[in-house]
C-alpha cells in the first residue's frame, strides 16, 4: 500500500513561497503549521503500522488534520490574495 504525504508542501505545492513566508512572519500560522506537521506525523507512522491504535483514534487524528489543513489553507489563500 502506497501512503500519500500530507505535508503541506506535497498538499499545496504552489503555494511554497506563501508557506515559507508565513512560517517566517506569523507565529499563529507558525504553530498551526507545526501542530498539523505533528499530527501528520503521527497518522503517518500510525498507517505504516510503526505505532498501533484503534481505528477511532486514527479517524480522529485524521479529522483534527484535515481542520487544521483547512484553517492553514484560509490564511494562505489570505496571504496571496493580498500579494
């Protein structure tokens, strides 16, 4: 089975200089970026079968991922519409 990346470089690749830019300038999106990093980590290592769980928590993690995507996503969106 072949596991997606989820970073988001590999998610929103067009967006790299706007990501770099708000790692550098914005320490909300700063620790929102690592909080997603994190947790991507996990369900990375999770789906690898390199730390066990049960499927609820997994689904979980998955969400609180995707949220912090979309919120991350606005605030880039933001940033390049202002550029």
């Amino acid at each position: 089975m072949t596991l997606e990346k989820h970073d988001l470089h590999h998610e929103f690749p067009e967006y790299n200089d706007e990501i770099h830019y708000l790692k550098m300038n914005d320490n909300h999106f700063a620790r929102l970026f690592a909080e997603y990093h994190e947790i991507d980590q996990e369900v990375h290592r999770i789906e690898q079968g390199v730390e066990n769980t049960c499927d609820d928590y997994l689904e979980t993690k998955k969400k609180e991922r995707l949220l912090l995507k979309d919120k991350l996503f606005v605030m880039i969106k933001k940033i390049k519409e202002t550029a």
